[in-house]
C-alpha cells in the first residue's frame, strides 16, 4: 500500500536549472553539490546560508564525484575530467564513445571500494553502455545495450547493484561483487511500463529502500527491497530527476528538478520547474563514497 508522505516539501533554491541532476552531499563542508546539465554548471549549495555558486565546465556535465579535497571528478559528454573546485581549472582525464557523437555522458556514483561508474545516453537505438572507472586509471566497460544509462546505487549490504534505464521505465537489480567490482544476473526489480512516467535518478536509504526521482511523475517514489512502492512524495514540478540524503544527520532529502523542453502552458502549470527542493524525514540516508584515486 502506498503512503503519501506527511513531511512538506520545502523550496531551497529557486534556482531554475534547465536540467538539473546528479546531487550529492558534502558531510564534512556541509554542502551540496549538483549539476545543471545543458547550462554546463557544476553547482555548490550552501543550505544553511542559502547561498550557491557554480563553475561553469564549458560542455555538458552529467555526474560528478567527490575526488580528494577541492577536487571533483566530472563525467561530460565524452570525457571524464578533474575539476579543481578552488580554481575551476579542468584536467582530461580519459575519452570514450567520441564515435557516438549523438550520445552523451549521464549519471554517475562511486562505490564503496571508491571506484566511478557511469553510463552514457543514445536519443535514439539501444547504444548506451555502463562503465566503471577504477582507481587505478582502467576503464571497464560494464553493461551494454541500453537507451538510457541512469539512477544507480548499492543495496547497503554491498550485494546488490541497481541501474535504471529510464526510457524503458525499469529499474535492474545485479547480483554485486565489491572485491572484484563484477556485476551479474540482471533482474527486473522495478517495472513502471503500466504508468505515464519514467524513473530518473535515485538514491538508496540505510534500511535498503529505493528512492526514485519520476520524470513526467510530478513525484518521488520510495520502494522496498522487493520492489514494491510503499510511499509517494508528491512535487509541486513535473520533472524530477534526481535525490540524495544530506543534512546533519543524513535526513533531509534533497531533489533536483527540470524546465527543459516544457511548453509555456506547463510551465505556467509547473512554476518552480528547475528549483531545488527538500524535506526532512526520520529516514537516515547512506554517505556519499569519494573517488579514491
């Protein structure tokens, strides 16, 4: 049974981002740090001021991730790239899919074990693929066939790998390897082909349940381990695309947002489309893992 949440959902940041995405918390500076893709932003909230401010990287930006002090590892369109958060200088790191000139990076995470993994994006045929950057500098090349490489994190426990592929409005399960970083036996874990909208980016709880950003879903959607929807976070915007737990203690959870390709008549209809929001919940998040190269 679904439950709608009870705590509001407050405006923090009326920052109206054509395509906001990929936030991630700072536990020791006490900020959050997110994108606006198509605006070629990395952007840096300061919650208790109200404050943010942003680099402008030159191209799109999909995902980051923490990369040692004052250092970003940025995920662009077809390179990955450090990104000095003291003085905005961008360091090359590596490039592939540049024979896909259609596709593009999209969202990223760490794991625990400190290693990168992203995904890029095709407009059109399945020819998206997954990667995995290790410490080290190898690149792996990790999944295949996909439309839409997006929302991926771990199960607590480390057993269990999830990645979305939103045009196809599922989100998989892997059975997870940490020591070796291998995934394997992909499952159907979500199936939202029935409904209007398509999941985005997501972030995972401490008790294991799967917070999903709806794109076209005006909402947020909390799921159990066994994929079953237990609550709904209503929005007062159409295209949500991604969260993640920050805060003191883990609790507030922060959701990015989207005006691009909206007409006027929604745009009326979905005012603070782009802006960044917030609750607070008794729910505790998991930490954000660096990259540890």
């Amino acid at each position: 049974m679904t439950e709608v949440l009870k705590y509001p959902v407050e405006n923090v940041l009326k920052a109206r981002a054509r395509l906001g995405e990929g936030p991630i918390w700072n536990s020791n500076q006490k900020l959050l740090y997110w994108v606006d893709i198509y605006n070629h932003r990395v952007h840096q909230f300061n919650p208790a001021t109200g404050d943010n401010s942003f680099f402008d990287v030159g191209d799109v930006v999909g995902a980051i991730a923490f990369a040692g002090e004052n250092r970003l590892l940025v995920a662009q369109r077809h390179h990955l790239a450090f990104l000095n958060t003291q003085t905005g200088l961008l360091t090359p790191i590596l490039e592939t899919e540049a024979e896909l000139p259609d596709n593009r990076f999209n969202d990223g995470k760490c794991d625990a074990q400190g290693r990168f993994w992203f995904g890029s994006m095709s407009p059109e045929k399945p020819q998206a693929s997954l990667y995995r950057y290790d410490p080290d500098g190898s690149l792996h090349l990790m999944e295949t066939g996909l439309t839409i490489s997006n929302g991926l994190g771990w199960s607590p426990d480390q057993n269990t790998f999830y990645l979305t592929d939103s045009p196809q409005q599922k989100i998989y399960a892997y059975d997870f390897n940490s020591v070796t970083g291998s995934i394997s036996n992909r499952r159907i874990f979500v199936d939202l082909t029935s409904e209007s909208f398509y999941p985005d980016g997501l972030t995972i709880d401490s008790e294991g349940y799967i917070w999903s950003a709806m794109w076209d879903g005006w909402c947020v959607i909390r799921f159990n381990p066994e994929g079953e929807e237990i609550l709904r976070i209503n929005l007062p915007v159409q295209l949500p695309t991604s969260c993640t737990f920050g805060g003191q203690d883990l609790q507030t959870l922060y959701i990015t947002t989207a005006s691009v390709g909206l007409s006027q008549a929604q745009i009326e209809n979905s005012f603070y489309s782009g802006d960044l929001f917030a609750l607070q919940t008794d729910i505790t998040g998991l930490p954000i893992y660096n990259f540890q190269g």
